[in-house]
C-alpha cells in the first residue's frame, strides 16, 4: 500500500507519519476547497486557496514555523500571492469558517476513534459528558493603526468550546470577534450540538434559566455551578446527605422558572463545604443539576464537577504544547482562525492518542504520554515528510476507508517508542529563598561561587 520510503518513515518516525497521514485523509486539498465554497458566504479565494491557508496556519500552530510570514517565505513552492494578500485573506475570514472548521474536524476524528474503538469509559454511564468552557484570547501587539497610541490591550475577541472528555476532542466552538460580548450571551448558537442523552456540565457563567430549560426541553441533563444572580425557589431546607473527598455535602430540591414564567423545572441544589478554600478564597461551592439522584448521588455530582477542569488542561495544551495564540495576529478574523486550526490539530493528535491507548494501554497513555515532545518530533520531522515524500504518495490515504485506516493506524502504533514521550513531571515548587542585595557589587563570578562551595564540602 505504501511506497518503501513512506514505510520506513512511517516505522522510525511513525507519530510524524500517523498525523501527516490524517491531515491527508481529511484535508487534503480537494476536500478542503470543496468544503470552502459550502460554508463560505461571498468569500474569495480565486488566488489564494484556502487549502494553502491552512497548510501555512498549520505550520505555525504545530510549531513548524513560528509564524505565518515565516511559513510563506519558506514554502516549498513560491505561493502566486503577495505576503500583504495572504494576511488580508486572514483578516477577511468570517468567524463561522473557525466554527465550522472545529466543528468538521470533530465529526471526522469522533467516527475515526469510534472505528479505533479508543474512546475511553464514560465519566457517567448512559450520558455523553460535554463540558463547556469560554477562552478569551489574549492581547496582541498594537498592530492596528487605531491601537497604536494607546496602552490599552488589543483583545481580538473570545470562544466557547465543547469537550467531550471520552473522546478527548474539541467538537464544538463558537468564535465571538466581540471581546467584549458576555460568553451567556453565545449559548443559543451552541443549540444545535444539543443531542438527548448529553450531560452538560459548565462553570457558573453558563448558569442561565433559559439555557438549562433548553437543554431540559432536549432530554439532555445539566451540572452547572450556581450564580448567585439565577432567581431559585427552594421546595426543601438543605439537609446533610454525606461526606466526599473534597469535603462536606448538603442537597435540598429547588425549581426554576421557565421562560414563559408558566412552568417551572425541578432542580437539585449541592452544596459542598471544602475541606480546603479555594485559590480565590471560597469555602462553599453550590451546584444545581437535573440529573436523577438515582442515576448519582451528591457525591457523585461534585466529582463529576470536578471533571470540568479537563477542558482547562486541554487550551493549555492547545496554548503551550501547539500554538494557537499568535501575537502578531490582531484582526479577530485571523486570531479565531488560529485557534481553530489549533483545535483541529488538538484533535488530530487526540486520534493518535485513541490509537496509542489500544495498543500500548489507556492507563500509560493517559498519565505518561507528554504532548510536548509529540508536537516537537513532529516539527523536526514534518520538513523531511514534506521534502523526501511524493504528494502522490500520500495520496493513497485519501481514499482509505475509516475501518481500513484505522486498522493502518494501530498498526503503525506498534513502531512507537513510548519511551521517547515520558513525561517527567515536577515536585511541589519550593519557596523561593530570600535574596541580598549589595550596590557596591551588582553581580559575581559563577566559577568563584562554584570552588565556595566546593571548598565548603571539603571542610564539612
């Protein structure tokens, strides 16, 4: 199937060839054009492909490259449009394509680990776990005429994201060019991700009557922290129900009001006492959920809250392992499609990983595989995939079928040396020791330092 040279590629080099490999399959450059003119609205692309956008975007956020300027100069072939024209074609990207594009590239990669059957155990059995999460992205450089006098920070706008933890994929996301725009003020563009048996659980910003009534009127169930500003009617006292790892927990019955303000939905209100406050201070923590006390208990509810953090691990390592903030970026159009194709490549690796964990194991994946030196092997390697390997060649995974090309990918897994990945985890940070200053000698000679200390070993 493969040509020798892919082979041995994909035998020395075989995380670098697995993730080239799905880039072709599912973006190769016929499909992505085709799926460009069904989601774009008057956009242009005549000159300039979009398939070529990507492929530039993509090298900048798997840190290939580490910009899009970087990216053009040194493609293989030189692009028949000026550097000027490929950032006005970012900058005139419309936030629906960012969405979109998440959105295509979960469907993809969720019916790939179904295929791999790398999904790992659901966080509650007979639900499908969603966790909602808003990323505001950080300030750029004061690119803009407009921001060049000023010390106010250019925000170039904001996201919500769906992960679903089973998976470990971003399905969903919702790019806001606005950053000023309240993330509440986005929930009705998330309704059509809304599926019966899903359960939501999100941070209080998302606590609103209307979207929990929503999701109710969709059979699916919620777990969202409770914002002191949701207007609640208790049916009950809060009574004790138990203990659990994080501390005390008390539950009462409670309603909401729906937005007719004829019915009302019965709700279960948790309160968990920490043993320990949190970094901000709090002691007490209050979540409202739908959720049946015979499907989980209160205990259950809180450590499924807990959950809510994976979404918090996985922008950090769309942030530190990939690169989806571009500082240089400040148009929102082309900040939110940097971060969309982050995502994409999020999930892409989230396949790799779903190959790992059936043949190497789900426990070893998941607690010693580090994305950092997955994403660096894959920026040393990606120039000689590119270079030494015919695009015909790769052509042949375009069409493979999803059980054909999963069986290639476990295979392939076999070759992967875990050993190349470990994490090397830290201990607790230690405090910082107090420092001296002396005016009259502002620095110190490292070597005279070293034979101190020497000299202190050998009088010890």
């Amino acid at each position: 199937m493969l040509t020798p040279l892919l082979d041995r590629f994909a035998t020395h080099f075989p995380i670098p060839t697995m993730a080239r490999a799905l880039l072709e399959r599912s973006f190769h450059p016929e499909r992505l054009n085709a799926w460009f003119k069904t989601v774009a609205q008057g956009q242009y692309n005549r000159k300039l492909l979009f398939s070529k956008l990507f492929e530039l975007m993509m090298q900048v956020v798997t840190r290939q490259q580490p910009s899009v300027h970087a990216a053009y100069q040194g493609a293989p072939e030189p692009i028949p449009v000026s550097l000027k024209a490929v950032y006005d074609t970012l900058n005139g990207l419309a936030p629906e394509i960012a969405s979109a594009l998440v959105d295509d590239s979960g469907e993809q990669a969720t019916s790939m680990i179904t295929a791999l059957g790398g999904s790992r155990e659901p966080l509650l059995s007979g639900y499908r776990v969603k966790i909602l999460d808003g990323n505001a992205l950080g300030a750029r450089e004061h690119r803009l005429q407009e921001s060049r006098r000023q010390c106010a920070a250019p925000l170039p706008g904001k996201a919500l994201a769906v992960l679903e933890p089973a998976l470990g994929l971003m399905t969903h996301l919702i790019a806001e060019p606005d950053a000023y725009t309240q993330e509440r003020a986005l929930l009705p563009q998330l309704e059509s991700a809304i599926e019966a048996g899903d359960l939501w659980i999100a941070d209080r910003n998302f606590c609103v009557a209307s979207w929990i009534w929503t999701l109710h009127q969709r059979e699916a169930a919620v777990l969202v922290r409770e914002h002191q500003q949701i207007p609640l009617h208790p049916l009950e006292p809060l009574r004790p129900v138990g203990r659990s790892e994080q501390g005390v927990l008390s539950e009462q019955r409670v309603t909401i009001t729906a937005p007719d303000g004829q019915q009302r939905l019965e709700l279960r209100r948790i309160r968990l006492e920490l043993s320990a406050p949190t970094r901000d201070g709090e002691t007490q923590l209050y979540v409202l959920t739908t959720l049946p006390a015979a499907v989980a208990d209160a205990a259950q509810v809180a450590t499924l809250y807990h959950t809510r953090w994976r979404v918090e691990q996985a922008f950090l390592h769309v942030t530190t392992e990939l690169r989806c903030e571009l500082e240089t970026l400040a148009y929102p159009s082309a900040a939110l499609f940097g971060l969309a194709m982050a995502i994409v490549a999020y999930n892409a690796l989230a396949v790799l990983k779903a190959a790992l964990r059936q043949v190497h194991g789900a426990e070893t994946i998941d607690t010693e595989l580090s994305g950092y030196y997955i994403v660096n092997e894959m920026g040393r390697v990606s120039e000689s995939l590119e270079t030494l390997v015919e695009p015909e060649d790769w052509a042949v995974f375009q069409t493979l079928t999803t059980e054909a090309m999963a069986a290639w990918l476990l295979a392939t897994a076999q070759h992967v040396q875990l050993r190349k990945y470990r994490k090397h985890p830290r201990g607790p940070k230690k405090p910082t020791p107090a420092r001296t200053h002396d005016p009259a000698n502002p620095h110190v000679s490292v070597a005279r330092v070293l034979a101190q200390r020497q000299k202190a070993k050998k009088m010890a």
